[in-house]
C-alpha cells in the first residue's frame, strides 16, 4: 500500500474521521486519549478496498472467513474501559481479526499480545502493524480461549469474539487489580461484561451493555 492510500486520498479520510470521532463523544466515550486515537488511525486500511468507501461509518464491516472488524463506538467503549484505572502495561487481545482493535490498543498500552485462530486474518493484521510501523505488537497464531500462558499475566485482557462463559484460562492469566473486557454470551443476545480481578480467588463482574460480536469458536484456522 502507498503513501496515498495510507493517507486515505488526500484529505477526506482526516475529516471523516473527525466526524467518526464528534459521533463518539455523543455516544458518550469521554477518554481524551482514546478520541485521540481513534481519530488518528485511518480504519480503511483494515477493510479490503471495495468496502472502504464505508470505513468511517460506525458500523461493524466483513473481513472475509465469516468474521467482522468491530465497529468503531464498542472498540473506543472496550479500550476505555480497559484503561479506565490508567495506563496499562501488558494486554493480551483475543481476536486480532483486521487488527484495528489491536492497533488502537498499541497506540495506548507498553505491549499488546494479540492472539488469533484464522492464520489469514493474522497474516493480513501482520502487514498493516508493519505498515503503521507499529512495533510493540506480539502475534500468536492458536486458540485464544486459552489465552497465552507463556506470556501471561496481564494487566488487562480484551476479547472481540463471544464466548458462552468467561473462560477460566482467561481469569487465570489476569494480574491481581486487572481488568478483563469480554462480550458474553450466544446468538439470543451478548452482554459486555467487565471481571476485576479483587484477589487470587475473588472476581468482580459488572455487566456494561447489549453488545454483538461473532462467537469464540474453538481449534484453529490455517
Ligand atoms: N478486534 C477485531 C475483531 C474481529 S472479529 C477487529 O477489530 O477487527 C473476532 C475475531 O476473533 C475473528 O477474527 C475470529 O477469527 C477471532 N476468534 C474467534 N474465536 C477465537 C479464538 N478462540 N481464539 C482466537 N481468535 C478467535
């Protein structure tokens, strides 16, 4: 991809995304930093080209494999509640999908661990980091309901994909006073959940919103 594309052709992108991020505000995402960056990152690149033209409307796009980059308002929403307590260091991202979550995220934490299970996804995220020359990116190709022991824990853990029940795995790998984002639930309707980490032992969940993700499938992808 050039210059221009990145771009976004001359200057249409960058005022578009002004207004992507005015309609945020008055959906009520207040995190300073997180408007900033959502208005800095030019999301076409994460679309395949005949959808492109549609990048700046709040709205979930396919991204081939049967699977979706998340709309714009519920990845501003996830990251701000994420970092809600401040700055994080560690975040590990179930899903990496297009890699526009990932991509927002690396641009407000130390290192973001991505995993995904359809390697093709992978591979096309794996490009545009390297084109946005984003380096603090860590990718893993498998099972994310797993989460990634070895890199494990984490300050907070983001999930783009719905599981019917938190996966302990995920519990497990979350420091104490860490925060997991995770939509739950099947095709009758998600909820966004928040799980604080209070101890060793004792989790926290307060339900946030109606949210509709794809489901959490298990196995992987090449
Ligand atoms: N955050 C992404 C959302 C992509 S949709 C974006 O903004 O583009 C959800 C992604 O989760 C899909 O790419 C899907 O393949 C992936 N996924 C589903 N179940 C998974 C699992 N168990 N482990 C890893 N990735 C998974």
């Amino acid at each position: 991809m050039n210059k221009l594309q990145l771009q976004g052709i001359g200057m249409t992108s960058q005022r578009t995304r002004g207004r992507l991020v005015e309609r945020l505000k008055e959906q009520g995402i207040s995190d300073q930093q997180v408007l900033d960056v959502m208005g800095g990152t030019p999301r076409h690149i994460f679309i395949d080209e005949a959808l492109s033209h549609r990048a700046y409307e709040d709205t979930a796009l396919p991204i081939g494999f049967n699977q979706t980059i998340s709309q714009p308002y519920i990845v501003a929403r996830m990251t701000e509640v994420l970092l809600s307590e401040g700055p994080l260091k560690r975040v590990l991202e179930v899903g990496t999908g297009s890699g526009y979550q990932t991509t927002i995220l690396a641009q407000l934490v130390d290192q973001v661990y991505s995993v995904e299970r359809i390697k093709p996804l992978q591979d096309k995220a794996r490009q545009r980091f390297s084109l946005l020359k984003l380096r603090n990116i860590m990718l893993k190709h498998s099972d994310g309901g797993m989460g990634w022991p070895e890199r494990g824990s984490f300050d907070g853990i983001i999930v783009t994909a719905a599981p019917e029940e938190v996966p302990e795995e995920l519990l497990q790998q979350l420091v104490v006073g860490g925060h997991l984002v995770i939509p739950v639930g099947g095709s009758r309707g998600q909820m966004l959940r928040l799980v604080t980490r209070k101890s060793e032992t004792e989790f926290k969940t307060e339900v946030l919103e109606g949210v509709k993700f794809v489901p959490l499938l298990s196995g992987t992808v090449r």
